[in-house]
C-alpha cells in the first residue's frame, strides 16, 4: 500500500466512503496542502499555530478557495492562524459559511468528474414517484375508510421506496475498485507492525478520515518519527477543533437567526 496515496488524493476518501462532503473534508484538504508544501505551519509559544502561505503551485479551484479563506479572508494576504480563523468564525461567521459552501461546490465540481458514483438522479425521482404514489393510495383508504392489510403494505411499499431513494449509491466500475482499496488500506493502518515512514503524513491524514489516528503508534517508531507523529496529530487535532466546535456554533447562531425572522 506505499503506492495507495500516489493512486488516489487523500481528500477524496470521505467521499469515497461516504458519499458526501463536509467539514472534515474542508480540514483534510487543508491538511493536504500543507503534505504538498503550498502552506507551512510552526506552532507558537502559545499553543497556537501559525500558516503561512508558501506556494501557487499545482493548485485545483477548490484549493485555491482555500487558500484565499485562509490567507484572503481571515490573515494578512500570507499568514494567519488558528485563533485568527476561530476569531474570524465568531465575528463572521455567516460569511464564512458562504465561502465555505463555495469551496463545497468546486470540491463536489472535481469529485464529480472522477466518476465514483453513478448518476441517480432518475432513479431517485422514480422512487419519490412511488413512495409518493403509495401514499396517496392510502390516502384514499383512510378517506373511504376501506384501510386493510393493503394499506399497510402499501405504507411499507412508502417507506422503502422513500428510503431507497434517498440512499442509493451505486458506485461505477472505478468507484468500487478505489472503495475496496480504500478498505483494506484502512485495515493496514489498523493492523501494520511498522510504519514506511516516507508516508508517515499521508498516513496520519487518511486515519483522521477513517478516525483511527489514535492506533497509528507503533513500539518499531523510532524517536524522531514519533515526535514527527506526535506534531502532526497535535495540528491535526486542533485543526478538527477549532473548525468543528466554531462552526457548530455559528450554524446554530445562523438556525435561531432565521427562526426568529
């Protein structure tokens, strides 16, 4: 598996697996961008982190976004840090949801075109049509107050059409081949006995996706590799932090804002 993270981009895996974008993803491409040298960090005296931005270099639009966020937005044009991003999320945090729903939308743009999934818009709508169908059906039995054993079935028929619909994930050829990699690669990470330490950052970036970071330490580490471990699980951790805690705060704030209207 040395040759996994050369196959696909660590930032896809939530999606992979998942189907879905969300803030881990946001955080995990900031990560990448520091694995790929286009932003460095030191951590401060204060516990803080500072980034600043190194390179333009080999950028996708989603990056990009980011990396105007960071550095645009919140810092001075090439540096920021954390309790600048999670100041910036306090005092501005509605602005911030717009940018981050624009990066959503470059980042879905690009995951889109690698194919991982098929289209099912078609099949969506079929299985609203029925459940829907179903449902009228049941409508009129109540109404005519002919409800039966029918009727029932009919309301399970809703059901599993509705939630079929809406969970379908019917992955292409491409897809299945990098899901079943992404698998075992995940259960190497769970079950290796010594690390190729060339990969030590990929690996640390694809377990915070795979929420196993914490079972990563091996006794074959030697000093100077765990202490590299340890300044990145550090970053990692206060990165995860710092987005999740400010941005829960602000769509709350953002949810009373539009009940109160």
């Amino acid at each position: 598996f040395s040759d996994f993270t050369q196959k696909i981009d660590v930032t896809r895996l939530e999606y992979l697996f998942l189907k879905k974008v969300s803030l881990k993803s946001f955080s995990v491409c900031v990560l990448n961008l520091i694995y790929k040298n286009n932003i460095s960090f030191k951590k401060l005296v204060d516990g803080d982190y500072e980034f600043t931005k190194v390179s333009l270099d080999n950028l996708s639009e989603s990056e990009k976004v980011i990396l105007d966020i960071m550095f645009e937005e919140v810092g001075d044009g090439s540096k920021t840090s954390l309790s600048m991003i999670s100041n910036y999320l306090n005092e501005s945090g509605s602005s911030f949801l717009l940018h981050y729903n624009s990066w959503r939308d470059k980042f879905m743009e690009e995951v889109t075109r690698e194919n991982f999934y098929e289209r099912t818009g078609r099949i969506k709508v079929v299985c609203v049509f029925y459940s829907v169908l179903c449902l009228i059906l049941i409508f009129f039995h109540v109404y005519f107050d002919i409800f039966s054993v029918l009727s029932l079935f009919l309301l399970v028929f809703a059901f599993v059409f509705f939630m079929y619909g809406i969970s379908f994930k019917n992955r292409t050829e491409a897809g299945i081949e990098y899901f079943v990699r992404c698998k075992a690669f995940k259960s190497f990470l769970l079950h290796f006995e010594s690390l190729d330490t060339s990969n030590l950052i990929l690996y640390l970036i694809s377990s915070y996706v795979f929420n196993i970071t914490d079972k990563l330490v091996t006794n074959s580490m030697k000093d100077d590799i765990i202490l590299n471990y340890m300044e990145w699980t550090l970053l990692i951790d206060s990165i995860d932090k710092t987005m999740s805690s400010s941005v829960s705060l602000v769509r709350s704030s953002v949810r009373k804002k539009r009940i109160n209207l």
